[in-house]
C-alpha cells in the first residue's frame, strides 16, 4: 500500500512524498523526472517493499515544483545545489545522518539531481541507479559535438520560453500529453512506445499538472545544459572539471535504447567517470521505459542490489 505525506524540511521546502514499507528498512529513494511525478514509481514503491524483493523502505518524493512540493517562483531556485539540498534533507529524515540509502534511483530530470549528489556527497547512498538521464560529462560533450543530439535536444529551447507554461497547459495539456507519446510530428518512434498512455494514466498526468507546470519548467530555464542557439552560448560556455564528473559508488545504467531526445551516444564513455559501472541497455524501449517496461526495470534493479559485496 502506497502512503502520501508532507514533509517540510529544515531550510524550508516541503516535498510531497510517497512511500512503501514501514521505516527501519534499507531505504531505496526513486527521483522521477519531467513531466511526470512521483507516482510514476508506484509499482516499484510496492515490488521492492514486498519481502521477497529485499523488503526495503522506498520513498520517492514529487520534487521542488511539483504536484504539492513547494515551487519557489524564481528559475533561480531550481539550480542544482538548491535540488540536492532538497534530497540531502529528505535522506537525513528517511535514513538519519549517519546512514546511507541502498540506493538512489532516478530518471530524467531526478537523474540530474542524483548525478549531483552522488559526485557531491557519495557517502549518503551506497548504490546509484540512472534511468535515461545523461551523466554531465557524456551529456556536455556530445552537445558541443554532436550534431544528433545537439538536434534532439532543440525541444529544451522551446521549454525555456517565456510562454511556455500557457503552450503546454493549453487544450487540456494536449502538448505534454505529445511529450509523453512521443507523437510530435518532428519525434518518429517505436509503435509499442506509447501503449502505456491509457486514458486513465492521461488524467492522472492531468491531475498532476493542475497543481502547475511552471516549475518543471523552470529546471530546464535554471541549466546551461542545453543547445546553443542565436544569443545563447548554452553548453558551448561551460567546462566541467574532472572531480565534478567522478562517480565513487558502484552506478547501474538503465538505458531505453529508442529514446530520441536522449540518444544512446550519451552512454559511451561512461567508464571514464564511473569505475564500477554496470550499464543495461533496453534495445526496444524509450525514453518512458519505466511505463513502458516496468518488470525489465525492476529485473535489473535487483540483479544489481543482489551483486556480491567486495
């Protein structure tokens, strides 16, 4: 049974969170991404609570500017030492100061945030798990050299823009809903890769995105990790130096390999920031591979936690 709760934190913010199995466990923390919530983690929230499946305490917060989540107004507030400030403190209240999450698993957007945190302080998780979100290393190179995903990645300009929260809102969020099938004319994809979007799971987004949608946005405003366009250097003016790249904790890869705003280009070289590196590649899954592929994802989280100790 999945639990809801508002959880205020010590600088502030209160984070919308849901849950499964009683505190005291290991805890796993799912970090979700954009446009979606922290439902989208429900299934697993219950699969990895169940005793069988390691019988952990798994939390996934909505994050800052989602559903219930305080949504500061400034793009300035969704920086990225603000967003893991946020999942430190909901740590510290999951798991104490002392004791690390078994893992920090996230997609998209939430692994942006999870890249962040587990460069910045590792001693808080043991494992990291990344769903379809690009390692900055791997993601700054190929936006500076890579034609393909410079072109990918045009729809961040688009999300960037002053309107768009009215753009994306409009005709019952008809452009989000686009966003989650993939059915943008200028997007082909796969013909499986949107069975998942039932019109129940339509209005659940729906509901999702009446609490707002500007501060979804305002991540993408907030980074420089982005193509350059006419006035805005973008990813061609930053340089990341190499310690704020390294990943100490053993890091599971989960990649939809039919993702085509995220291409898999952004998987290659990973090992040269992450020594203990296991990376899955899904050959028939999208961007949305946690809708679409939930029992893959599952599979491989296991797998994984269940690897010998050194």
């Amino acid at each position: 049974m999945i639990e809801t709760w508002l959880q205020a934190l010590p600088h502030g913010i209160t984070l919308s969170c849901r849950a499964a199995g009683p505190r005291g466990r290991p805890v796993l923390m799912f970090l979700h991404g954009f446009p979606e919530g922290a439902f989208v983690w429900d299934a697993l929230l219950e699969h990895f609570a169940q005793a069988e499946n390691g019988g952990y305490r798994c939390v996934a917060p909505n994050l800052r500017g989602y559903e219930r989540s305080s949504a500061p107004p400034e793009v300035k507030d969704y920086r990225a030492k603000f967003l893991v400030q946020d999942i430190l403190a909901l740590i510290d209240s999951e798991c104490g100061a002392d004791t690390p999450l078994a893992a920090l698993v996230a997609h998209d957007w939430g692994g942006a945030v999870a890249w962040n945190l587990a460069n910045q302080q590792p001693a808080r998780l043991a494992n990291l798990v990344i769903i379809n979100s690009p390692h900055p290393g791997t993601f700054l190179r190929e936006l500076q050299r890579n034609p393909a995903q410079q072109a990918a990645s045009l729809y961040m300009n688009a999300l960037i823009q002053e309107d768009a929260e009215a753009v994306y809102s409009a005709n019952g969020f008809e452009k989000l809903l686009a966003v989650l099938s993939a059915s943008q004319d200028e997007t082909p994809r796969p013909a499986h890769s949107a069975d998942w979007l039932s019109e129940p799971v339509k209005q659940t987004y729906r509901e999702l995105w009446q609490h707002g949608v500007r501060g979804g946005l305002n991540y993408y405003r907030a980074s420089p990790l982005r193509p350059p366009r006419a006035g805005d250097p973008a990813a061609n003016a930053i340089q990341l130096p190499p310690q704020a790249l390294r990943i100490d904790r053993p890091t599971l890869v989960i990649w939809g390999q039919q993702d085509h705003a995220l291409l898999p280009c952004l998987t290659d070289g990973l090992e040269d920031f992450i020594p203990d590196l296991t990376l899955v590649p899904l050959p028939e899954a999208s961007h949305w591979v946690v809708h679409e592929a939930p029992q893959r994802v599952m599979q491989a989280i296991s797998d994984f936690l269940a690897r010998p100790g050194p």
